[in-house]
C-alpha cells in the first residue's frame, strides 16, 4: 500500500499507482474513476488493452456499493462476477468510468457503469455483483 491518499482520504493501492487511476467523485451508490491514457495502457495494436476498461469498471462499480460517509468505517468490495461490453475505441485522452449501484441487499449488491472519454464516446459498459466486507 502507498502512503499516499486520494481526495475521499482512501489510500491509493499499489494497483492504483502503478496504473494511474483517480477515485474523482464518490457517494452514496456511484463513483467515478478516471484514467490518463498513456503508452504503456496499450495493446499491441495502439488502444488501450481491455483489461484496462475491465479493471476501471470494476473498480468503480465497486467504490459504488460500499460508500460509508465515515472514514472510520470502511466498507470493501469483493467482485463475485462481472460483464464486460466492449463498445468503441476512445477518442479522447481520458477515460472516465462511471458506476450507480443497482440493487441488493446488505451484504451483496449489483452495480453498473459506462467508461467513457472527455469527449462523449461511449467506450465499454460492465454489470457486476459484487460481496461487501467491512475488513478483508
């Protein structure tokens, strides 16, 4: 784990860092992740690999589920399953995945989001279910 903290006063994982990624807006049922393309995101043919836009839906979807409002009382997701649709390459320099929680109960809730760019293009879309834990 970094040291180093995001503006919600989450501590960026190693995964975090290494990729790039920002938790940019966080609430109850949704978030919102965003990524700077660069080189090494790249697949072979010059896009960004589609274990990038499955790891940002992830991630977001689950931030989606497990906003407390209490730094003191976190709550984490475990993904039981998920589903990625890989729509279009993006345009822009900045991909942005949006989540909502879409259901579920106390300890597993279903969520989805969209990753788009700066300029609009709807890039990927992913469902998921997803296990709250309060420690791991």
């Amino acid at each position: 784990m970094s040291d180093e903290r995001d503006a919600f006063g989450e501590a960026r994982s190693a995964l975090q860092s290494h990729l790039g990624y920002n938790l940019t807006a966080w609430s109850a049922g949704q978030a919102e992740v965003q990524l700077p393309l660069a080189p090494y995101l790249m697949n072979r043919a010059g896009i960004p690999h589609g274990g990038i836009y499955a790891t940002l839906l992830d991630t977001a979807m689950g931030y989606a589920g497990c906003y407390t409002g209490d730094e003191t009382q976190k709550t984490y997701a475990l993904t039981v399953s998920m589903t990625v649709n890989f729509l279009a390459r993006p345009t822009g320099k900045r991909l942005i995945a949006r989540a909502q929680e879409t259901g579920g109960g106390r300890s597993l809730f279903f969520a989805e989001a969209q990753i788009t760019d700066e300029n609009g293009t709807e890039i990927a879309r992913g469902s998921g279910a997803f296990k709250r834990k309060t420690a791991l």
